[in-house]
C-alpha cells in the first residue's frame, strides 16, 4: 500500500502541475487579448494618427481648446473611422492630457471654483448621456450628424475670431454644461469650444474660463472614456490611441511657444476653416459625392 500511495502521490502532483500550467497559459491568452501588443503595432498605420495627435494639441496648447473636434474630424472624415471609436480615443487621451492640464490651472490659480462646482456635474451627465446615445447607434447614421456638428463647431470658430467677446459675468451655466457634455461625446470634442466660447461671450473673465473649463474636462472626458469601457469594451481603444497619445505628448510642450508668437484669433480662423472643410468633404462623401473624384 506504502509503494501505492508513493506512485500515485508523483503522478497527482503531475496532473496538477499540468493542469495548473493550462490555467496560467488560458489567463495569459485571455489577458494578451485585451492588451494591444507594442510588437505587433504597424507604425507606418499609426503614423497618421500621431501627426493628427501633433497637430491637434498643438493647436489646443496654444488656444486652450480644439484637441477633440480637430483629432475627430480628421479621424471621422478622412481617415475613416467609425465616430464611436474616434470618440473612445480621443477622450481616452484627452483623460491624461486634461489632467496636467487642470493640475496646472490650479496651481497658477486659473481656476473658479463656484463656476467649477455649477459646470461640471452637468457637464458629466451630458457627456454620459451623450456616449451612451454614440455607443447604441450605427455608426453610418451618426456619422452625418456629427459631421454636420462639426462643420457648425469650425463655423462657429471663424465667426468667434473675428467678434472678441465683452467682460460681464455668465448666467447660463449648468444647461451650457450639460449641452457641451453631450456634444463632446457624440461628436468626439467640443467642450473647449462650445462651453469656452459661450462663457466668454457671457463675458466670463478669459484667465479663468480657460482655466476652470480646463479642469472641468477632466472629470468629462473620465467619464466618458469609462462609460465607452463599459459599452464597446478594450476593443474601442484601438493602436490609433496610442497614435493620438504619442503625438499629443510630443507636442504639449510646443502649444506654449506657438501661443506666444501666433495670435489667438488668427489661429482660431485657421482652425475654424479646416473643420469647416474637412466636415463638408467627409459629408459630401457621406452623400455619394467625392469633389477630389
């Protein structure tokens, strides 16, 4: 019986041992599925997506908006990709970016709290109504509408660049919040533009209207980003992310330098007419008419 037990025992220990290593290779299967692998990345693919991040933040670095509306036009209208998952992208960067940003305002003191506190609950609501409407909806039948908001955003920019607003303090806060949080999220930006843009035409003080609508994005594009997690899964967060992140990165530190030695209102023109075309095209295509065809 002694020599019995003292085969069986190495045998046992074997099968669990086996079965023990199946286990682990499973959950590193399972795993390296839901991880986008760095050595399968195609660069030359991803290399659109980091000068579309470069330019995006640069622009934003030295205005204080336009990343989203910029990374998602051009990501919608000419690099075809679905606006669900442009959305998840952007935003998904848009969380680590915001975040130095706001850390920053609050720091040089840039921001107002009161403004925080009625902006940005409404702000949260609107974004995840807005992804969550995004995430169940095909992406053929919003793509016209997003590109129709964005077009209007580009617009509604190069009017702004020619009518400064006058100094008086905001009344509609919580509606502009919670209107800019759903905008931003079905059509991949426009927070800076839309919730900026309007305080300061309410004559909201420029220092601190960047400032507080800044970090106010955190917690939107946070919630946001969790709420397309949730609907779509890792798979919305594609290697164009990683395209965005590495481009936006890159030239955070330049946005400064080009804020001091291009005007604001020239730029927000430039910008404002590069939406505008880039959302007529991808609409006009939409409509099965291809003007470079």
């Amino acid at each position: 019986m002694a020599r019995r037990d003292a085969t069986r025992r190495p045998i046992a220990s074997v099968y669990q041992q086996h079965s023990e290593m199946s286990c682990a290779r499973t959950k590193a299967r399972a795993y390296s599925t839901t991880m986008i692998d760095i050595n399968a990345i195609d660069w030359s693919a991803i290399l659109p997506f980091i000068l579309i991040g470069f330019g995006a933040q640069l622009v934003d670095g030295a205005l204080g908006m336009a990343f989203g509306v910029i990374s998602s036009t051009l990501m919608v209208s000419v690099m075809g990709v679905p606006p669900a998952r442009a959305s998840a992208g952007v935003h998904l960067v848009e969380v680590f970016t915001t975040a130095a940003s706001g850390i920053s305002h609050a720091l040089h003191r840039n921001i107002d709290w009161k403004l925080f506190a009625r902006l940005v609950l409404p702000g949260v609501i609107g974004g995840v109504i807005g992804a969550y409407a995004l995430i169940n909806l095909d992406g053929d039948v919003t793509r016209p509408f997003v590109m129709t908001y964005l077009a209007l955003i580009g617009l509604y920019l190069l009017w702004k660049s020619t009518h400064p607003p006058k100094s008086r303090s905001p009344r509609i806060i919580a509606p502009l919040g919670l209107a800019g949080g759903f905008l931003d999220a079905v059509g991949g930006g426009g927070w800076g533009p839309v919730v900026t843009s309007n305080l300061l035409i309410q004559g909201s003080t420029p220092r601190t209207t960047i400032g507080t609508v800044n970090a106010a994005e955190f917690f939107l594009t946070l919630s946001i980003s969790i709420t397309f997690l949730i609907g779509l899964g890792w798979q919305a967060f594609t290697t164009a992310t990683i395209g965005l992140l590495i481009g936006g990165i890159t030239a955070a530190p330049l946005g400064a330098v080009l804020a001091k030695r291009v005007q604001a209102q020239s730029l927000m023109r430039l910008v404002g007419i590069v939406l505008t075309i880039t959302s007529i095209y991808s609409l006009a295509k939409v409509f099965g008419y291809d003007p470079l065809a």
